[in-house]
C-alpha cells in the first residue's frame, strides 16, 4: 500500500473516481492548469481536458451555482472552494439552492455536488485562511457533512460523497495536508459515510476514564493529549466522527456509557459550535452513565486570530486540562 | 451605446418586418394564443381565488404573456427551462397539466411538491422544466451549469433561463453572464423587463438606458426586442438558439414589457406607482396583438375563442371541484421525506417524535 498525504489523497481520489465515471468532474479557482494552490488537482486536466478540469472566474457563487446546474443534468460536480472562508458568497447557493433541490421537487431534482474546501488555522494564516465553518452546514438541512483527519479516510470518504445522492460539504484539514502521512489503499476505495473511527480504546469505566470526541485538524492533537495522558494513567478512548452529519450517535453514545465521561474538541467558536450539539445529544442518551459533565475545549468566541492563533486553537495541554476536570484529577 | 427594438408586430398586430416573421405552423400558433388566453384567464381566477382565501398565494402574468410562450418556440423538448415564479405559463405551453398546476397551488396530497414550497413554485422534470425558487437571480447559475454539462456531454440541448429586471442587480447573474462567456455556454438569458421589481422602477435599479448593453462587458451580444410581441421573441430566440447549438455561446435577451398588476397577491402597488401607468400599456396588449395577427391570417375568430374560453371554464371548474376533494396536506411522513436520498437517522428520530406527538394531542 502506498504511503501518501492528503493532499496526494485527494488526488489520488479524484484521479480513480473521473477515470471510472465520465460524469464526474471538477472546477475551481485555479485547479486546472496551476493544479490548485495546494496542489490537490494536479495532473487533472492534463488527463481529462479542461473541460472536465474547469478553471472558473473567480466567484464561487457562481461555482456552487453551477455545479447545481451540472448535477440536476447528471453530472458528478467537485468543487473546489479555495480556503473555507471564502466560501461565503457561495451560501446563498449552497443553502438555498443546494440544499433545498431535492426537497423543495418533491424529489423531482437531485444535485449531488461535492464541495471541497480546506478549513482550519494553524498555518499562520490570519481569519481568512483560517475558519473552520462546518456548524453552518451541519444545521443546514440537505446537506452532509465530512471533515476527516488523515489520509485514507480523506480517500475513501471523498470517493463515497462523490458516489453518493446527497450534497456534501468536504471539508480538508489544510494544517495537516503535507503532515498527516499515512498508507491509502490503491485503486476504488471507499469509507461510508456516517461512521466514526475509534482511534484509541479505553479499558473501560474507572476513575480515571473519558472518550474524547474530534475531527479534522484537532483528531491529531487529541492523539497527542492521548499519548501524554495514558502516560499519566488515564484511560482514554479517542473517536474521531469523519462524518459530521450525520453523526455516528451510536458510536459515540457506546463510548461515553462505557467511559462515563465525554469532552468534545473543536477549532471553531464554542457557542453554538458543534459541540453543543454533540453535549446535548449525548446527555440525552447516557444522563446517568455521565460522572461528569461534559466539557468542550474549543477555539474561542472571536475572530481567528493572526499572531495569538496557537493561543486560540486547542492544544494538547487544554485538552489534559479539560480531561484533569472531569476525572478530579 | 444603442440597441434597436426588435419588432415584428405593430401594437395593431400588423407585420412590419416580414423578413423576420418567423415560420411558425398554424397550429403551433394557434396553440401560443391558446396558452397565452388560458395564462389570462387562469391568473384571473386564481387571483380572486387567493382573495377568497382557497390557495395561499399567488401571482399574475398579466401583460406578459407573451414571453412566457414566444421563447419557447425556438427550443426543443430537450433544452431545459429554468424559470423564476412568474412563468409557470411556459410550462403549461409544453403540457403541464392543469390538474398538476392546480394540486401545487393547493399544496395538497398531490401537488408534486408535496406542500412544501409555496404556492406557484412549480416543478416538472419531464419537461425538463426545473423547480422554482423564491431567491431572486438564483437560477442563473444553474442554468449556466447545465449548459455547460450539455456541451460536455456532446448533446446540443441548450438551456433558457428566465429572469425579471430585478435580477440584473444580483451578483447571482453577473457572475453567471461571465462564466457563460468565458465558457460558451449555450445558454440564452432571458429578461423579462417588465419595468418593476416589487416597488422599484427600473430607472432605480440600474444606471444603464438598457440592461441587454450589459452583455457587452461579458464579451456577449446582446438583443432588445419588444417582449409584448410573440413573433419578435419567437424570432430572436431562434437566432440565439441556434448560436448556442452552433457552440457560439450565450446571448443576453432583453425583452421590454410592462407588469400590470401588482408583484404578488401580498402586494399593493397603488402605494408606489400612478395608476395610470398600467393603462398606458394596455394598447400594446401582447395577446390583442397577436390575436389581430392570426385573425388576419384566417386562423381565428371571435366565434373560436368563446368557444375556447368556455373549455377552459368548463376544464377549470371541473378540476376545482375534484382537486378541492382530495386531502389537504401530505401525510406527516413527507415531511421528513426527500431532504436526503436516504432519510438518516436523526430524521428517523425526529419523525417518530412528531408523530409520537401529533398522536398523543390528537387523541
């Protein structure tokens, strides 16, 4: 199995899905000749021509707009939004159209477009290189909702949204593209959507013992505060949701009856980020398996910051922190 | 920067550019009358039927129906019609049925939508008429996308996409205008100017004398044709479709008329705009034009048309009648249905919760 990062991934991705399906294709600011300011479309047109290889004006209205068009004719659209956070202007399209087609037809009209788009700090990016606005979606109804955090996951989930009926916001965790290495199987692979991973076990219930809940760019430094932690004689069982609408409520309601404990880690601002949703959701369930309440440790209720970020994003230490107040130390 | 009117009828109905009469057979133009007379007499019992409080919501047409059915002259079964809610005439002219029409405007168990939208969004996939939005400009886009999905695709189905005066100050269509250039997208933008977007004149809207000289910056070409006139529009449709099957690209298509009533039946226009206004533009009558036109070609009468007008009434009061019998809403279910392929668990969970409740208070 070769070893790749996710961006060679998400190449790897598209590359398999436009060789096995002719209506699959892809466009974006600058994918097709450049091969993407990140590089994740590279050699794609040169494959497949530009006109399954679209370089687009600068608007991403009016990519998402047309990719809605592309998809109600039959086609398989990826778009690419170059950062998150300029995925903006799209959100006219992305909630009122995109979202709303096969409801508002009675089922008539289906437009199963794919819209990639890096997220996340991390990078010394400032807030415009740095948003991670998946909670927008998520209470978006229409659509679905993928961040994964390593490089097969990326593959097998991006080629399961492609192949899939529904819209899906593919959310890539830029900070970790070159860094998270890991072995992709060759060929079709898929991942389904709506599975977690358990990417650490605990032992089971103790003084000691808590599941921790992430995604994307934060599953990595949970798996650092994991390390630490069993070091220090927690008992910590990591679950990382990959998909995040819908969510693997079984999962993750398994883990926290088993632990009794449950501390949700997210990038984005923690009021009414997706952490709340996965508190409420799980207190609804486990009340009285809980020994603690349930804690977030999240980015914080400001715009991302520039020079103060690595303040701002969670980081290994308030995880163990956050962990340290739910067992009593 | 000047572009010349495109006419083919006088506002008497005579041809004053014969060489640009387009070749339509005599019962495709009896049909086009046909519609445009039912779209009339339709709007004006729907309307009194959203006063009486029977459907929820509604809008007319008045004054424009010639472009609801001129454009489609040109364009095959196959090319795709996205439209805003003012035309749901176009699709009645390529046989949405009127029983349909009428279960969405009661959205009842059998409007297609299942209730979900509001009156006069109409949906209608076998003839590749796509579902309606409220969102001005929204449209555009996707118009734009499926053209260029049909280029890609080998097939020469071109796209017509609808839009009112308004939407030329969205970002939606300048955005849409660029790419379909850049691309060559065989897409035909249609503007329905008609001169009001809810309360705002067209001379607030934009700066430019015309909106068809926008197309200019896109590197498009652009027509202005009287959009009161049906042969005008039939006639420069043609020329635009044909270009797009050509793979030259899109065209900007200003059609100048007047909307004579008010925005929709939650509308008021005699607080913004002298009524006089309205009569003005009852001399270019796009249906008394077109009328005048086929009578003096021997293809319709006085005697023809009460005849018609009485089918439709007929037709019309007999599926009142049936479609006010049939269940109100659609069951509880739908509600949860079609927002997935699949519905997902938590609308599993959400389902059994509202119905869990609409029981228990039922009861």
């Amino acid at each position: 199995m070769p070893e790749m990062n996710i961006i060679q991934a998400v190449n790897d991705c598209l590359k398999v899905e436009m060789r096995r399906d002719s209506r699959v294709v892809v466009l974006g600011e600058d994918v097709g000749r450049f091969g993407g300011v990140f590089r994740a479309t590279v050699g794609l047109q040169e494959e497949f021509g530009p006109d399954r290889c679209i370089d687009t004006p600068l608007a991403e209205n009016g990519i998402v707009g047309c990719a809605i068009g592309m998809a109600l004719y039959g086609l398989r659209p990826v778009a690419e939004i170059q950062f998150a956070d300029y995925v903006y202007p799209a959100y006219d399209q992305i909630v009122n159209e995109l979202a709303k087609m096969r409801y508002r037809s009675g089922g008539e009209y289906q437009a199963p477009v794919v819209i990639r788009m890096p997220a996340g700090g991390g990078i010394k990016g400032g807030h415009y290189h740095s948003q991670s606005p998946e909670t927008i979606f998520i209470h978006t109804p229409g659509l679905k909702v993928v961040y994964p955090s390593n490089p097969a996951d990326t593959k097998g989930l991006l080629a399961a949204a492609i192949r899939g009926d529904d819209p899906v916001i593919f959310m890539e965790p830029k900070r970790h593209y070159r860094t998270a290495r890991g072995e992709v199987p060759e060929g079709e692979y898929l991942v389904p959507l709506g599975k977690a991973a358990v990417l650490h076990e605990a032992a089971g219930r103790s003084a000691r013992s808590v599941t921790i809940l992430a995604w994307g760019a934060m599953v990595h430094t949970a798996l650092e505060a994991v390390e630490k932690g069993i070091g220090q004689g927690y008992d910590i069982e990591l679950i990382d949701l990959r998909t995040l609408l819908p969510f693997d409520i079984e999962t993750i309601v398994a883990s926290v009856k088993k632990t009794g404990r449950a501390i949700v880690v997210h990038e984005a601002p923690r009021t009414c980020g997706f952490g709340a949703e996965l508190a409420a959701s799980i207190q609804e369930r486990a009340l009285l398996h809980l020994e603690a309440p349930i804690l977030r440790v999240t980015g914080f209720d400001t715009p991302f910051p520039y020079a103060l970020e690595m303040e701002y994003l969670p980081n290994r230490e308030r995880i163990l922190d956050a962990i340290e107040r739910v067992t009593n130390g | 920067m000047k572009f010349e009117l495109i006419r083919v009828l006088d506002d008497a109905g005579c041809v004053l550019h014969p060489e640009w009469e387009p070749a339509i057979p005599a019962v495709e133009l009896r049909h086009i009358l046909q519609t445009m007379v039912q779209n009339s007499l339709l709007d004006e019992k729907l309307m009194r039927f959203q006063r009486q409080g029977r459907i929820g919501f509604y809008l007319t047409a008045w004054g424009e129906e010639a472009t609801l059915v001129g454009p489609l002259w040109a364009l095959r079964p196959s090319d795709w019609i996205f439209s805003c809610y003012r035309e749901a005439g176009a699709a009645l002219h390529r046989g949405y049925p009127l029983r349909t029409l009428l279960c969405q405007l009661y959205c009842n168990a059998e409007d297609p939508v299942r209730g979900r939208q509001l009156p006069v969004h109409h949906t209608a996939r076998e003839l590749n008429f796509v579902s309606v939005s409220s969102v001005v400009g929204t449209q555009i886009p996707h118009a734009v996308g499926m053209a260029m999905a049909a280029k890609l695709s080998g097939r020469d189905d071109v796209s017509l996409v609808y839009f009112g005066d308004g939407a030329t100050s969205t970002g939606d269509f300048h955005v849409s205008c660029n790419i379909a250039a850049v691309r060559k997208a065989p897409c035909l933008f249609f503007c329905r100017n008609n001169g009001w977007a809810i309360s705002t004149p067209r001379s607030v809207q934009t700066a430019t004398p015309t909106l068809a000289q926008k197309a200019v910056a896109y590197g498009m070409p652009a027509v202005l044709v009287d959009g009161n006139d049906v042969l005008a529009l039939a006639h420069v449709t043609a020329g635009a479709a044909a270009r797009a099957r050509r793979g030259e690209g899109p065209t900007l298509i200003e059609a100048l008329t007047y909307r004579r009533g008010a925005h929709t039946s939650s509308d008021d226009p005699t607080a913004y705009r002298d009524p006089d206004e309205p009569r003005e533009w009852e001399c270019r009558d796009p249906i008394r034009r077109f009328r005048a036109y086929l009578e003096g070609k021997g293809l319709w009468n006085a005697d023809e048309e009460r005849a018609f007008v009485q089918r439709c009434e007929q037709e019309f009061a007999a599926l009142v009648a049936e479609v006010e019998s049939l269940p109100s809403k659609s069951p509880l279910a739908t509600m949860f249905d079609d927002v997935y392929a699949e519905r997902p668990w938590h609308l599993d969970e959400q389902f059994v919760e509202l119905d869990r409740e609409v029981r228990r208070h039922r009861a």
